[in-house]
C-alpha cells in the first residue's frame, strides 16, 4: 500500500475517453515501461462518457501500429474522486478545464492543458462561454474543434483514419516533450514522502 501511495498519478482528460486520452495514456505507459520506471500510476477519463465504453476502432488500430494495446481499455467518467486522486492532470482542450473547474475548482491547482504544460497554468483560466457568440448552443467537441486556440488537441471523433493517426503522433510528440518533467515531478514527490517520514 505504501508503494502505490508513492507513484505519481497523472491522469489524461477528453470528452468521451474513447480517443485522445486513452491513446495518450497507451503512449505514456509504452515510454515509461520502455525506460523501466514503475513509479507513474497513469490513467484516463472523459468528461462526458460512460463507464465500461470501447475506444474508438479507429483509435484502437492508429495506436496498434505504433505498439500501443488500447484493446482493454475501458471509458471511466470524470468525476470529484478521479480528480481527487491525480498528482498531475491534462487535458486536451479549454473546454476540459472548464468541466474540471466546475467539478472541483481545487483541481485546477494540478491542472494543464497537454499542449501548454509545464509553462502555462490555468488557475487563471477566463470562463468558458456556455454557448456561441450567435447564440447557438454547441456541443463540447463543436466547441473544442472551432476554438482559434491551438494549445488544444483536436477531437478526432468522426473522422477519417488520417484524421486519427494526426491525432496520434500529436499527442506522442507532446508526451515525448514533456517526459522529462513528468520524471522530474514523480521524482520530487517521491523526495517529499521520503521527507516526511525521516
């Protein structure tokens, strides 16, 4: 029990948790299991899935042909307890963070959108409007996929098999560059545990 109080959770946000997170949480548990460090818990949730879901086919394909097994993957819910949990979360797009914000404000505290972290945090994050300039009501992913930001990872729901592997080596080229913060964190909490019990 003490063991797995000292990994450092990271957890990965999207919409459905059948796309960009589970496939971003596949990349980083391949990178970590191929540089033999045990210390991470990873996980994924999505803000408006449901538990127990499949991921995408076309997710699950695009991340075997890079050695990446989504095929027991299973959508869980984001929720206070999931988020209570996590030592780092990211998520893919604005829109997230204003779920995560509702959910749990305190969260935000440990909270980055994956394009923007290490350097900008959105603990001052302006609120999201609920629906679009014209008035229109859209949906989380309409939302997402029209924002002029481009620090957001775009849903690939929907989508062509292309549409998908850009998705992919996307979120890759962003874990890869932030990898060597993700060590240095888990290693800064490891540093406190043992800290505090000297």
């Amino acid at each position: 029990m003490e063991k797995d109080k000292e990994k450092f959770k990271v957890l990965f946000v999207c919409t459905g948790n059948s796309c960009r997170s589970p496939m971003a949480e596949g990349i980083l548990k391949k990178m970590l299991k191929e540089n033999k460090l045990d210390n991470f818990e990873v996980g994924s949730a999505g803000t408006s899935s449901l538990d127990g879901a499949f991921p995408s086919l076309f997710a699950i394909e695009v991340a075997k042909a890079q050695n990446v097994d989504l095929t027991q993957h299973r959508s869980h819910q984001l929720n206070k307890q999931i988020l209570r949990k996590a030592d780092l979360i990211l998520a893919m797009s604005n829109e997230h963070l204003e779920q995560i914000r509702t959910m749990n404000e305190k969260a935000l505290e440990k909270t980055y959108l994956l394009k923007a972290f290490p350097h900008h945090h959105p603990a001052s994050l302006p609120e999201v409007p609920a629906c679009h300039p014209s008035g229109e009501d859209l949906s989380i992913t309409e939302n997402e996929n029209k924002s002029p930001d481009l620090s957001y990872i775009k849903d690939p729901i929907g989508g062509s098999m292309d549409d998908y592997n850009q998705c992919f080596w996307e979120i890759e080229k962003e874990i890869r560059r932030i990898f060597p913060e993700l060590i240095r964190k888990a290693g800064k909490k490891n540093f406190k545990n043992q800290s505090s019990c000297c």
